[in-house]
C-alpha cells in the first residue's frame, strides 16, 4: 500500500456510508445558510424602495402630489421601464455569476468562491449606496447581482455536500428559511424609513446589506472546505481532514473512512460513464447522454433547470416584488407597506414547516401537493379579483379576502416549492458535473426571475400600453403552477435520505414515479472492488484511478 496516511477501503453495508449526526453539522449548515439573507434581503428592499414617496420624487424629478388631487396622486410613480430596469438588471448579473460560479467554485474551492462573491456584493452596495439616479443604481445592482449569484449557485452546493442525508433536505431547507428571514428583515427596514424626507429612505436599507456580506465572509474563514471538493481535486488527505471536521470524528474512524471511500468510488465510476475532457469538453459533459434516460447528464441538468424554472413561474416573486404597487392599486387598502410586510411573515412564519415536510413526506410528494395547493389560492384569487374586488366596488371585504388567500398561496410555495426547488438542485448531479449543475440551475432561476422582473410591471402597469390585468395576473400564474405541478409529478424524483452516492444509484435504477420506493442495495465502494483492494489518503491523484479502477496491479509501494 502506498505512502502513509490513512487507508480506507470502504464497506458493503448501505447503512454505514455516513457517520451519526452531530450538532456540529447541524452549525455549519445554518451558518452557511445565513447566504439566503442576500437573495431575500435583495427581493425585499426593492419593492419598498420603488413605492417610497422620495426616491419617486428623487428619481423623477415629480413633485409630491395634492392627496385631493386624485390624477396627480395615481400619477406619481415610478414608470413601468424604470421599475422593470432597476428589479430585473439585479436578475441579469445573478445569472451570469452563477453560471460562473460553477467554474469558480471547482478551480478555488466552495467556501473561497462564497467569499469571494462577498466582496463583488459589497462593491456593488457601494455603489447602489451612493446612488442618487439610474445611472449609478443600475452598475451597482448589476455589480451585486454577480456577488448575489457566486453566492445563491454555491451556498447550495457547498450545503448539499457537507449535510449528513438524513437531515441534509431540513438544512437545505434552512437556505429558504434565510430568504424568508430576508424579505422580513427588508420590508421592516423599508417600513421604519419610508416615510423620511431624505436620502435615508432609501439609503439605509441598502447600506444594511453591507452588515450580511461581513458577517458571512468572516464566518467562513472558520468553516471548513466541502470534502468532495478535495476529492474532486485528488487531495484525500485534506479531504478525509475536512470530512472529519464536518462529521465530528477522528479522522481515522470507520465512519470517515468508509465515507470518504464511498465518495471516492463514485467519482471514480462517474469519471468512467463521462470522462473529463477540455474545458469546453467539460461543459459539453453536463448534456452527456439521452434525455429519455433518467440517469444520464442531459436529463440531470435539464431536470434542474427546469425545476428552478417552474419555482419562478409560480408568480411568487410578483408578490414580493411589486406587492407594495399591486396593494396600492387595489383601492381599499390604506397601508400597502404594512400588508405587505404582512405577507412577508406569513412567508417566514410558514417555512420551518418545511424543514419537518421535505424529510417526513419527501421532495417529490410535497411538491405535487404545493402545486396543487397555489393553483387553488390564486384562481380563487383571480375570481374574487375580476367579481367582487374590482377596484369600482369599492368592497373592502372581497379585498380582505383576496390578501387572505394570498396568504394561503404564500404558505403553500413557502412549505414546498420555496425550499425544495433548493434541495433538489442539490441532490440530483454526479460529483463530476455537480458545480456546474447547481450553477446552470441557479442561473435558470436567476433567469427566470429577470423575466419575471422586466414584464410583470407592464403586466399590471396602468400607463399608455401597459396591459393593466391588474388581479387577473393570479390567472396567469394558477395556470404556470398547473405546469410546474405536472413537472414535478412525471420528471422529479424521490431523493429522501439517500447520500449524494446514492442518488446517483436510484436514478439509474429506477424512474421518478417509482423512485419513493427504492432502497439502497449495494455500495459503490463495493462495485468498484475499494472493500478489498484499499487506498491510502496520501495516494497521488493518479494512483487514485488506478487504484480504485483497476487499471493496473496494486504494486504496494
């Protein structure tokens, strides 16, 4: 055997892949959930800030209105274009530093890249911060969005890597929880400083997001590096070391070594189904194999992208986006900021719901059931809107009634589809493809929400042109989540308390309505004969190959 180091060689019992859970992994998978701030926090200023009476006037160059007079009081707002540019151009930069992440997060690891996007945030805050017109918000929205982005694609990759798989869709979960969080923080903010008559209204809710950037970074530092960024990298040693960190055993316990030897087989056996080629080769590998084929790479990413996609087209974001503007137009309601920020407690209050559903019921069963749930709510909401709460009825108790089933709708996206889009992107890539995957997944989302962003005002805007569905959108997005409802049924599969290993095990096996009843069976150390050959830790990256492959005799030296 070669070197020294540790010698693992992995076992055949599908129940001792992964060490008992500890507190400890329960810490560093909530602090590295505390990621979810930024993206919620980004969702919930901005639609406080675009209602906010001096950033109108500011912006504008609009004068306060008469409150008697009615035209000159609908008239002072922020044009459709402008609330489309500033939410969306968030969006544009998002997307293209998650698809950039992916490879960020291979070459100086996960927790580097978090940092890193820590520091893009930060810049763009500054400039955002400043700000005093489009010309200085927009580079700097577009500057976080990249941070954002580094940050959304990796915290969930870094997450699903290190959470032990009985609980790892309870944490992922948690990254959803830290949106929530951050929506709440947001619109709080908002509300305390919508009402100044200064540069502070607005100023001070986006300065605040410097405190989230600092706090994560530093965190960081302490937390140590996903193991199977190591073992991507050839470096078993470091990768049994942060692997014993995170499970909270000595290093050479059976449980780390039959891990690290579980993770290392699968690798090696997924390098074997989709060699590692150039860069652009690399890339290429994400769209491997058929589509019809539930294990193959194609199917994987197109599953993900698809699957952030739908999240997006359940119309949640029009509700935390532009609620404050859609409330207003409602005509009975006299604080829209306070119903939103209603709203945005229903979506905290809801959510650790989740962290007990995604692990009782599993990934597949929850979502079929949210879908359902939100198609409900919101053509219920869509009927009340265009009978009973026209704005010309002036009827202040169909109105109440619809921000109720709103509600309602916000509860069921909050306990299913919110954090479980997230836990799923996590689970469903091999070790090889998984940066990239989680990153073209994210991306998706990120992409998706830009749409959202730049047509939605012109969807419910009131001006020249604007289609002016005002509560009619509700039927636009009931009939979105009877797709992602379909989706989730034929093409999402079952993940529920299987490793990362596994998973990949489960989608060769079976498909997505038979996978709840799948059962591990056998060990990818075990196939790949790792039981009886052995490896050290201090093995070089090729030896590692032909150890575990076979492509040469153990020379023992």
């Amino acid at each position: 055997m070669a070197g020294g180091g540790v010698v693992i060689s992995g076992t055949a019992d599908t129940a001792r892949v992964e060490a008992p859970i500890t507190f400890r992994a329960y810490l560093i998978c909530a602090f590295a959930a505390f990621g979810g701030i930024f993206f919620g926090y980004d969702t919930g200023w901005m639609a406080g800030v675009l209602a906010m009476p001096y950033f109108i006037r500011q912006y504008t160059g609009l004068q306060y209105p008469d409150p008697n007079d009615d035209a000159a009081v609908k008239a002072f707002h922020l044009p459709a274009s402008d609330q489309s540019l500033t939410t969306s151009i968030l969006s544009c930069g998002t997307f293209f530093g998650a698809i950039i992440a992916g490879d960020v997060a291979d070459f100086i690891g996960r927790r580097a890249t978090i940092i890193t996007g820590c520091g893009v945030f930060i810049f763009g805050c500054i400039l955002q911060t400043a700000s005093t017109g489009l010309g200085l918000m927009i580079p700097g929205r577009l500057i976080c969005g990249f941070g954002v982005g580094f940050i959304s694609a990796i915290v969930i990759l870094y997450m699903s890597e290190i959470a032990p798989k009985a609980v790892r869709g309870a944490v992922v979960a948690g990254y959803q929880f830290c949106i929530t969080i951050g929506i709440l923080l947001a619109n709080s903010v908002v509300y305390a400083t919508k009402d100044r008559d200064d540069t502070g209204s607005y100023r001070i809710p986006i300065a605040i997001q410097f405190l989230w950037a600092i706090i994560l970074a530093l965190g960081l530092f302490f937390l140590p590096e996903s193991p199977r960024y190591f073992v991507k990298k050839g470096k078993l040693e470091q990768a049994a070391k942060a692997l014993s960190s995170v499970r909270g055993q000595p290093i050479d316990s059976d449980y780390i070594k039959d891990e690290l030897a579980e993770i290392v087989a699968n690798h090696e056996y997924e390098l074997q189904v989709v060699p590692q080629t150039t860069y652009l080769g690399s890339w290429a590998n994400c769209f491997k194999g058929s589509i019809f084929k539930g294990s193959s790479n194609s199917r994987r990413t197109t599953v993900g992208i698809l699957m952030q996609m739908m999240q997006q087209l359940t119309g949640i974001n029009f509700i935390f986006y532009f609620g404050n503007v859609f409330f207003q137009s409602l005509g009975t309601i006299d604080n829209p900021f306070l119903t939103a920020l209603i709203t945005t407690l229903v979506n905290v209050c809801t959510t650790p719901l989740s962290f007990w559903t995604v692990e009782r019921f599993g990934r597949r069963k929850i979502l079929i059931i949210g879908g359902t749930g939100m198609v409900i709510m919101q053509f219920i909401v869509g009927i009340i809107g265009v009978t009973a709460g026209r704005e010309s009825q002036h009827n202040t108790a169909a109105v109440s009634a619809m921000i109720a089933f709103i509600c309602f709708n916000i509860a069921f996206f909050a306990t299913t589809w919110g954090p479980c889009a997230w836990v799923v992107i996590g689970e469903i890539f091999p070790l090889p493809i998984r940066s990239r995957g989680v990153g073209l997944s994210t991306a998706s989302n990120w992409f998706w929400n830009c749409i959202i962003a730049t047509v939605t005002p012109y969807l419910v805007g009131t001006d020249k042109g604007d289609a002016n569905l005002g509560s009619k959108v509700f039927f636009l997005w009931g009939s979105l989540c009877c797709l992602s409802t379909v989706f989730a049924y034929f093409l999402v599969p079952e993940t529920k308390g299987l490793s990362l290993e596994q998973v990949d095990k489960m989608l060769e096996e079976t498909n997505p309505r038979h996978s709840a009843k799948w059962v591990p069976h056998t060990t990818f150390a075990a196939e790949m004969g790792l039981t009886e050959k052995g490896l050290s830790t201090s093995a070089p990256a090729e030896q590692i190959h032909e150890v575990v492959v076979g492509t040469k005799a153990e020379t023992g030296e």
